[in-house]
C-alpha cells in the first residue's frame, strides 16, 4: 500500500501542511510495522523516507496523465493497485495508463492464450 497525502485546503499553510502530512505518514509507518513484524519482510529505504512520498504526492496533483510501466513477464506483481484507488479516489479526472515493459521476452503465444486481458 502506498500513503495517502491527508486532503488539504489551499488556505493551509506550509507549516500546518507538513504536519498533517507528517502525522499521517508516522500512522502508514505504524501499520506497515506491524506488517513487517507479522510477515517478516522489510520495507525499502524509499519507502520510509516521507520526502519519497511527497515528490509522487505532488506529480500525482501537478499531472493530467499518470504512467505506471510495469514488466510484462509479471504485471500484477509491479502494478499498483493502491496508487490507482489513490488517483481514481482523489482526482477522479486524472487518466492512468498501464505501460507493459519487455514484452519481446514473452513466449509468442502468451497474447493469444489470455495476455489480451492486459
């Protein structure tokens, strides 16, 4: 799952602003701490840096069209649904697109056998 950027009015100002987005941050880390402890995975040194998270808030609200390129060998494995239901559920006219990387490594018959679906 990716963070959600708390909503936030153009009256706000910077300070109050980078608060809100901090305390949010801190309860997503909260939770995927409890994932990690759970399952015994780790999470990546971007995901838990919060200025990571910013640059991806901010190009989601500065863009008209999100790109997500994903390997074809295994597209559902490096999509993300969740920055999907974030850009559909918060900026509902904003266009995603899914672009399918390597697929001159794919078996000939892989769009015939049900690779259409992508």
């Amino acid at each position: 799952p990716i963070p959600w950027r708390p909503v936030w009015q153009e009256a706000s100002s910077p300070e109050e602003l980078a608060r809100s987005e901090g305390e949010a941050f801190l309860e997503w880390r909260r939770s995927l701490a409890r994932v990690e402890e759970q399952h015994h995975v780790v999470m990546t040194p971007y995901e838990r840096n919060i200025d990571f998270w910013r640059q991806l808030w901010r190009c989601v609200e500065r863009s008209d069209l999100l790109v997500q390129i994903v390997d074809a060998r295994d597209p559902d494995f490096f999509r993300s649904r969740d920055l999907e239901r974030y850009v559909q559920t918060r900026f509902p006219s904003k266009r995603l697109l899914l672009v399918m990387n390597k697929s001159d490594f794919l078996k000939a018959g892989f769009w015939r056998r049900g690779g259409a679906d992508w």
